[in-house]
C-alpha cells in the first residue's frame, strides 16, 4: 500500500474546506482502491451563518407605552454553544435599550432567555413580565435612538419569533413564537418540539473524485467524521480498519477531496490545521492478498482432508470415521 499526506498546505480557496494534492507525476490508478488511515484536525466548523446555513436571524418584540417594536438578533457567523446564543440576544436588548437594571445590585435584568434543558432533551425559552412601573430599576437609553426606555401601560412578556432554519438549532417549528402573554404578569417557558440541532452538520463527510461507488449518492463520498470533542478541541479520527473505495479507471494528476455537510455543501471550516492520511492499495497490493488468502486455504483445505482421510494429529483425536473422539 502507499500512503499519501494532505494538509493545510494542500488547501485551496477560501474556507478551508478543499484539499488538492498534485502527484509528482501522472499516475495510473486503474484497479486501485483508497481509504482514509487518519484524520486530525480542530473541531472548528460553524453551526451559525448566514450564507452557508441561512441560519443566523430571530426577532423579538418589546412595547413601549402602547408602542410595540420588533427587533432583529442578527448573529454573526460562528460557532456557538445555547449560552453563547443567549448571551448574544442579551448583547442585542442592552444595544436596544430594552432591558432593566436593578438598582440594588446593579444587575441588568433581561425579560427572555434560552437555557438547556437536559431532561427534557430540549432547548427551554423562558419570558418574563416587564412591570409598568420601573420602581427599584434603571431605565437604560436606546444606543442607536438615544430614546430612555418607558414602561408599558400593560405589563407583557417579550414574543420571541424564530424563522425558518434558525428554529432548527432550537427544536422549534418554523416561525414559533411565545405568547406576549398582555396583562397575564406571569412567566412563560417553552419546550422545544423536536430535537434541537444545535450543529446542522453533526458530521462532515469526506468526498474525493475518481471513486467508484455505485451504490452511493453522491458516489464520491468515501469517510465521514463525526466530532466527539468539545468545540476548538483537536479531532483524532482512526478507522479501526481501512474501508477500501474502489478508483475509476485512468490516470491522474491530483486527488480532490472536500468536506461536506449533512447537506452534501461545503462547509465553512475555520481553522486551517488539518492532516489527512490516505492509504491506496495497488494492483500489486491486491495480487499479494489474493496469493495470501489461496496459501491461506490451501492449508486449510490439506487439514480438512487430513480429517476426512483419518490422519492423526499431534494429540492423536483423529479416528478413521472422521468423527472426534471425546
């Protein structure tokens, strides 16, 4: 077998997703098969953006007097934990000037969150009343209008809305949103209703050209990796054995290979530091476990007809019948 290295120096375009790695020389890879022998690289794709994943955009809504306003959380791209996500939506009200500071402790206290809700296996959004008086708070000012926030005339909850693809990464059907709960003065949590896909592309597959796999669609797929650390940490990906692609037939002059997504686009992957090892048996290879495996069973085969002959082993437990004697 032979063993080729591909690493960031092998990376072409733009985000880290396509590794081309040119043969000294045309090669003739009639009959060969490839598989991967190792991967390491950083957990580092992003669950949230707003290109390849259309994913990084909710609202909520806030009323002032009798005005309600509906604001826009515009996440930037990137990798993000549930807390992460909520700490940006905290971000957002404080640059709105839709929140309230204790006086006491001097704690900002925001009237909607996300948390984890482990039992449940579900993402929970909580939303609290905003009062109509701001006794033992601090007004906040609207960085963007300069406006002070005034308190509404009837206490509500903020209505969070999540559209489509966002709502994934939550559990939640498209356009969901909480109730505005008006005049009710209580706090309202939600559950999500599925299973919430905080990371769209839980693996990424490994495609690469020349492969010959009728049975898959896309037939290029050749590996999958699946990240079993926490974000930014280093994958380490060993098969435990090689699973063999067959090639097509013909000469080439590089190899290709690209990290998809559970969508079969590619990702975007951030960090560049990545080494992939590909083993590729040869025809030479394959003859050698062909003369393997015949030399293998012709023994196997002398043994059998010892058995059968009455021959006896070492141990002497071989009769004529052919039958063991116990």
């Amino acid at each position: 077998m032979r063993t080729i290295v591909l690493n960031e120096q092998n990376i072409v375009g733009q985000n880290n997703n396509t590794l081309i790695y040119q043969f000294p020389s045309s090669v003739d890879l009639t009959g060969c098969e490839v598989a991967v022998s190792n991967i390491t690289m950083y957990y580092s794709w992003d669950n949230i953006n707003s290109a390849t994943l259309q994913n990084n955009i909710f609202t909520y809504s806030w009323t002032q007097g009798a005005t309600t306003t509906t604001y826009t959380v515009n996440i930037p791209n990137g990798l993000y934990e549930l807390a992460d996500i909520n700490a940006y939506l905290q971000f957002t009200m404080i640059q709105n000037g839709t929140y309230l500071t204790n006086t006491t402790s001097g704690q900002n206290v925001y009237y909607a969150e996300f948390i984890i809700n482990p039992t449940q296996y579900a993402v929970q959004i909580n939303t609290f009343p905003v009062p109509t008086s701001f006794a033992g708070f601090t007004a906040p000012t609207n960085i963007t209008t300069g406006l002070t926030l005034v308190p509404p005339t009837t206490t509500f909850n903020p209505v969070i809305t999540l559209p489509a693809n966002f709502n994934e990464l939550l559990g939640y059907s498209v356009n969901f949103a909480t109730d505005n709960n008006v005049g009710g003065g209580n706090i309202l949590s939600y559950l999500s209703t599925q299973a919430p896909q905080l990371q769209p592309n839980s693996s990424l597959l490994i495609a690469m050209n020349g492969i010959d796999n009728k049975y898959a669609n896309p037939n290029t797929i050749i590996y999958s990796v699946a990240p079993n650390v926490a974000l930014g940490d280093l994958i380490v990906e060993k098969p435990a054995q090689f699973n063999f692609n067959r090639m097509l037939s013909g000469t080439y002059n590089q190899l290709r290979l690209q990290f998809l997504g559970n969508d079969l686009r590619p990702v975007v992957i951030r960090d560049a530091n990545m080494t992939i090892i590909l083993v590729i048996k040869d025809q030479d290879d394959l003859f050698a476990d062909i003369g393997a495996s015949r030399v293998h069973n012709s023994g196997g085969l002398t043994h059998q007809a010892q058995l059968r002959s009455g021959a006896t082993n070492s141990a002497g437990s071989i009769t004529g019948t052919g039958f063991r004697r116990f």
